[in-house]
C-alpha cells in the first residue's frame, strides 16, 4: 500500500511507503487446517460467524482465509445489519472486490484527505441543515408518532398472533453457533420451473424450505401435516440509489403449507400467497422496531416468547 506525501503547491503526489499500519481488531487472518477442501472451508466460516459483535468497535469485521486450493484465499465479512440490508451489502461486497464499473480496486491514486477548510465548510454545512429541520419539524413530530403508533402494534403481533400457532421443535431458543451448506442449483432451471407455474426464484427457496422442514419434523417423530409461518424480508429499494446503505426492509408473513406433499402445487399455493403479503408490506413500510434502538430494547425480550413465526427466511440476489 502506497501512502500520499505532500507536494507543497503543486498539490500531492502518491509513491512513498507508509508507516506500518495499526493493527485494527475488526480485520483477522486465520489459517487453514487440512483438508484444504470445501467442508474445510465452510467449518472455518461457521467458527467466524460464532462471536457475538462487540458495539463499543466498529460494526463489521473481516477475515482472511488464505491456503485453500489453487492458492485462492477465502474472506468473510461480517456486517451488521445497523449497517446494511441484504441488497445493500451485496452492492459494498462488490465494490469492495470489483471497484467501480468492474475496474480493480487500488489501480487509481490513494483518496486525498480533506483540507481543514473543507472540513469547517462541512461542519457548518451540518449545523445549518440541523437548524433548517427545527424549523420545518411539525411533519417529523407526526411521523414519529406513527412510527411510535407502529412500533407499538408490532410488537403486540410478536405475542398476540391473530392465527394458531403450531408448537413444535423448531421454535427452540437459538443457539451461538451456526452451520453452513451449499447447494448449487442452476439458475435458468429454476427461472424455467417458476416462470411456468406464476411463481418466482424466491417462491421456489420458500417452496424447498416447506419441504425441507417437513422432513425435518417426519425424521424427529413430529407431525408435519401441518402450515408454518415464515418471516420473510422484502426489499422496499424501488425507485431509490443503489449505492443508498441502511436497512430498507419489510417483512412478509408467509405461510408454508408442510401438508402439501405435491412440490409444484406447493409452489403455487406460496407463489399466490407471497403475492398478497407483498402488498401488504410494501403498504406498511420498513419494519420500525428493527429500526429504531427503543424498538430492538422492547423486541428482543418478546421475541423469545414470539407466536408469530416459525422460522426466518431470506434469501439476496448476488452481483449479475
């Protein structure tokens, strides 16, 4: 890594080496053990994922796993969600790797850093769009009252679900540790299967998760004839930046029909049902008590006791 040194009046020029760089606690590199092999791969990942973030450091951190296979080296990158949503970290992911227009990253000259000038001009500049909002902060009172009205009406859907909820194993405390799988599926397949049957790529995950779950409960002696609610993430993105960071996400109640043994009338019968809840997410807005600290402080002790889901589902398109 090249440093920026001064070039007095002539402005900057790149070239000379730093200092060595501190070492920053949120960046790791750990080795591999052998086998060097995907299942190899994966466990490391899942050790990654354990650690609970620390909120007095930075919300994110990553690591490096060099030694597999034809010298390539993995990297997990860990973000919170205060961060970024699914589409939002896909986007960083990609500039991070690709850099802009699919160029390499680091071809170009070190970002100069700004002149005390430049910074006073920003901190007045913040000053004055703070005094503006006071003066203009009667449409924000009302909205953070129908956000307080919000918030408090999710959260007594979190205990007080207006359908049966089905008690089976799988809502159980969830645990530190995580597991990792992969299963490559080729993608016009899927296209050709949903588009055929008025689904989407996202009713065919829920329709392999229905069935996936329904073997779940067979093996462990449970009834499966039966209709789980999955809480499933919507992206309420249209119409905004795509490089805008930040959560915005609805959520969609869906219900997964387990007692349909036939897959491609599964995947209709979710197909239909994901419809309908879409409008009604995109109706309601992003889920408020994911976005405000009060409403994570009230949530997460009803969420232990929740009767509204049973499982949670996303699943984020990758860079095309």
């Amino acid at each position: 890594r090249l440093g920026v040194a001064d070039a007095g009046k002539h402005g900057r020029r790149g070239g000379e080496q730093p200092p060595a760089l501190p070492r920053l606690p949120h960046l790791e590199r750990r080795g591999m053990a052998t086998p060097r092999d995907r299942g190899t791969f994966l466990h490391r990942c899942e050790e990654v994922l354990v650690p609970v973030m620390d909120r007095a450091r930075p919300l994110w951190d990553l690591t490096l796993l060099p030694g597999l296979a034809d010298g390539q080296v993995g990297v997990v990158l860990r973000l919170h969600h205060a961060l970024a949503d699914g589409l939002a970290a896909v986007q960083l992911v990609q500039a991070l790797f690709d850099g802009p227009s699919g160029s390499a990253v680091g071809t170009g000259p070190s970002a100069l850093s700004p002149s005390g000038g430049a910074l006073a001009v920003d901190a007045w500049s913040t000053r004055l769009a703070v005094a503006r909002a006071a003066l203009h902060s009667g449409p924000r009172v009302r909205g953070l009252a129908a956000s307080v009205g919000a918030l408090g009406s999710q959260l007594e859907s979190l205990v007080r679900p207006r359908e049966p909820f089905p008690r089976t194993s799988l809502t159980r405390p969830v645990g530190p540790t995580r597991r990792l799988a992969l299963l490559r599926v080729p993608l016009a397949r899927v296209h050709a299967v949903t588009h055929a049957h008025g689904a989407s790529v996202n009713g065919a995950v829920l329709a392999a998760v229905a069935g996936g779950l329904r073997a779940v409960l067979e093996s462990r002696g449970e009834p499966a004839d039966l209709t789980l609610r999955a809480s499933v993430p919507v992206s309420l993105r249209a119409g905004e930046n795509g490089g805008a960071v930040g959560n915005r996400v609805g959520v969609l109640m869906v219900p997964l029909p387990l007692e349909e043994r036939d897959t491609v009338r599964r995947l209709e019968r979710i197909a239909e049902a994901t419809r309908t809840e879409k409008v009604k997410a995109r109706r309601a807005g992003p889920l408020v008590v994911l976005t405000t600290t009060l409403g994570v402080r009230l949530a997460l002790p009803l969420l232990r006791r929740q009767r509204l889901v049973s499982v949670f589902v996303t699943n984020v398109p990758g860079p095309s």
